[in-house]
C-alpha cells in the first residue's frame, strides 16, 4: 500500500453483548497487518501481555504494529490523529456503540479521501436476537443497526438451539431481506470474517434530517463501592435486579478470591471470572458500569440491590 492510497475502514457494530469486542480481541492477537482499532470501552480488551509494547492507557501499541485506542469521547479526534500518522496502519476498524448507528460511523469513510469503506460487520447474538428485534424498548434501536450492514455475524451459536438459530435468521431476513447471515465461531478466522466484507454497490451518505440521539432510549449507571461482594450474596443480587439493565461490567472484589474479578452481565446471564495482573493491583474497589433502557430504575434503587451483596465488613 503506498502512503497515497486510502485505508480500508471497517465498522462492527451489535447490540450490548453480542460479542462484538471478544471478536476485536482475536483481530489483535492474530492479525498480519497493522491495524488501528478504536473500541468504546478499553477495559474489555484482553491482548496477551507479551503482544503489548507500550501502553499508555488511551492507546495499547502491539509489537505485531497495530494499535488500539480507546474512544471515550472524543471518537473524531482519536480518528483524526490516526489518520494524520501517514503510511504506518494498513487498516482502521471501529467498534460502534452496542446501542449505536453502525452506519452512521461508517459515513465518514464516504466523505474522507483518505478511507476506503471496507465494511459494515453486525454482530448478533443467535440465543437472543429474535426476542431482542421484538422487545419494545430496544427492538428499534437493534433492528437499525441492521438496515446497511454488509453482513450479519451470528455469534453464540453453539449456545444456541436450532429453533433458536433458525428464528435469528428469519427474523434478521425479515429486516433485511437477502443480507448474508454467517455462523460465528471460535474456529472462524478473525480477519476472513470482517474484512473485505463491502459490495460494489455501496449506500450513499444520507443527509442528517435531525439529531439522532440513541442515548436518549438507554440510561447509564454505575456502582462504585470500597470493600468487596460476598459470592452467596452476590449471585441474589443479581437475581434482583431488574429487566431493564440490559449490561453491567467491570472489576469487583469477591471475598476469598486474592485476585480482581471482572464481572459480566448480560439480560440475566452473569460470570465472574479472574482479572489480569494489572487489575488485581488496585486497591480494594467495585466498579461496575451499567446501560439500560430509558425506564430503568433510580441509582439509588439499583445501588441498594448490589449493596446488599456486599461483606459486612464493607
């Protein structure tokens, strides 16, 4: 690729919990080319210690030469300083919001010369996707971020029924007829399944009749506690808590565990399992970051449910 030529760009959305970060870290670990990859949330990636060069905690470099920079909020800048470091990354691929417009990321390819749409990879989650599109709260928000992609990953098939799969694609066909819709595996190459996934025939940047705010359907919430959860305690809590949180994640403390423990929720299926060597040198804390859609309950509420999960001598 001469330094003239544009850089592939390739937007993988899904909705929270799809999957679509776990597929990020497989592209990180094994790729050939130097990608620059922007994620939303920096905490999920989990790249083997001895693939990361420098890490300065806004951008983790690999010794493979890719790159990967966390967000936040200033999503255009971090592109835009990318962009201004010619010749040195072969790819860009941006990981959408779960409750964002994968689309809307991917316009900015069709008017910056120096991007080439590569692109629209969703991730879906064959287990849940057909309750997920008919849910009255985020069906909308899912069922856009399948209106232009080029292709729909199903991941969490083995987890998955064949009823199950059969009505993920039916539904997923019924909002976009004829889009391919391919099986996610752990045997399927990262960079075969997102990359060059584009048709000739691309959509045109559409004009921006009005604001599109998704964040306006979900709200956020986060527990922050010193001490840690009492594992009993902690599985009634989550039991407890309501429909609405559609995804709660981050680092926690479990009494009798000596490591950090990164907590995963998603609907009502939750995991703890053993942070890295970095998280566990923290000091004795619970961070846990929630969405939900717009009807969930006050912090207060959702804070007192995870409360009570804690060890009495927090």
């Amino acid at each position: 690729m001469t330094a003239s030529a544009p850089i592939p760009f390739t937007v993988i959305g899904g909705f929270l919990g799809a999957g679509k970060t776990t597929l990020l870290n497989r592209l990180l670990s094994a790729s050939t080319e130097r990608c620059a990859v922007l994620v939303n949330d920096f905490g999920e990636i989990n790249v083997d210690a001895a693939l990361i060069r420098s890490h300065d905690g806004t951008t983790m470099s690999l010794t493979n030469g890719c790159v990967c920079c966390s967000i936040g909020t200033g999503f255009l800048d971090t592109l835009a300083r990318l962009l201004d470091d010619v010749g040195r990354f072969d790819r860009v691929v941006i990981e959408a919001s779960g409750v964002g417009d994968p689309w809307r990321i991917a316009e900015i390819a069709l008017v910056e010369p120096s991007l080439r749409l590569d692109g629209v990879v969703v991730l879906a989650d064959a287990t849940r996707i057909a309750t997920q599109c008919e849910d009255r709260h985020i069906g909308e928000t899912i069922r856009n971020q399948f209106a232009k992609c080029d292709v729909v990953l199903l991941s969490k098939c083995d987890l998955a029924s064949e009823s199950q799969r059969e009505a993920a694609c039916a539904v997923i066909g019924a909002i976009r007829p004829a889009v391919p819709i391919e099986p996610l595996s752990a045997l399927t190459p990262a960079h075969q399944a997102v990359f060059g996934r584009g048709r000739l025939a691309r959509f045109r940047a559409e004009p921006v009749a009005e604001t599109v705010d998704h964040e306006s359907d979900f709200r956020r919430w986060t527990y922050r506690r010193a001490g840690r959860f009492d594992r009993d305690r902690l599985a009634a809590a989550v039991h407890d808590l309501p429909g609405q949180l559609l995804r709660l994640k981050g680092i926690c403390r479990v009494d009798g565990d000596d490591r950090a423990q990164v907590f995963q929720l998603v609907s009502r299926n939750w995991s703890l399992t053993p942070a890295d060597d970095a998280a566990s040198d923290v000091a004795e804390t619970i961070t846990l970051a929630g969405v939900g859609t717009a009807n969930l309950p006050s912090d207060h509420e959702l804070d007192a449910i995870l409360d009570r999960a804690l060890t009495a001598a927090a």
